[in-house]
C-alpha cells in the first residue's frame, strides 16, 4: 500500500515477496507458510523474501533466494528505502538437521539396482 500510494520509493521492491502479519502497533507478526513462501519467491524469480523475523530460518532453507528477517513494518520500509542494511539469513543445514538428516532419505525406485545407485 504505502509503494502503491507513493508513501515509499523504491528502487529494488518489486525484487522481493514480502510476507507477513502487520499488528495495529506496526510490529510484524509470525507467519504460516514461510517455507512455501520462500519457494514461491525463488520460483517466481524474486532476489527475496521479506518475512517476520521468527519466520526467517524456516524460509531460509530454500537455496537461491534472499531472506531477510524484519520485526517492524518501520525495519521493512527501511530496508526497502535502502536507509537500513540487513544482512540475509544465513541457515547452516547440517547444524539444523545434523547427521541423521542424510540418513532419513526416502528412496523410491522400481528397481533394486537403480536404489543401490541411489544410495551410492
């Protein structure tokens, strides 16, 4: 609203979807979806995704797209308006799913040669 209505200039908004719950005080509130957000971002070829900062990890999996987290609509509007540098969400997914992540592959295959390539 505020870019349609002239209140914001920016040059680089209509690089990211921007998702989020907007409180009556201008906080930014958690989202569902953030992770299908974020695909959809990277999909659609946006640079990023602006979402509420207890989204911004779950969103960050998805490689190939710029997250950043925010708390306020002022922070968004900021960084929108180039006057705030934030710096993307950095997910570590080894640290995040550990060793028993690259366990727990589903491997579906027709046959039994073509799943012993697989797990190779």
């Amino acid at each position: 609203m505020l870019l349609a209505d002239d209140q914001l200039r920016s040059d680089i908004a209509d690089q990211y979807l921007i998702a989020g719950e907007l409180a009556l005080d201008g906080r930014v509130r958690a989202i569902k979806g953030a992770l299908s957000m974020s695909i959809l971002a990277r999909d659609n070829g946006f640079r990023g995704l602006i979402v509420p900062r207890e989204n911004a990890e779950e969103a960050a999996i998805v490689q190939d797209v710029e997250v950043y987290a925010v708390s306020s609509l002022t922070e968004a509007v900021g960084f929108l308006a180039g006057q705030l540098p934030l710096e993307p969400m950095v997910v570590d997914l080894e640290k995040l799913f550990g060793a028993a992540g690259r366990h727990s592959v589903l491997t579906l295959c027709p046959s039994t040669s073509a799943r012993a390539n697989v797990s190779r």
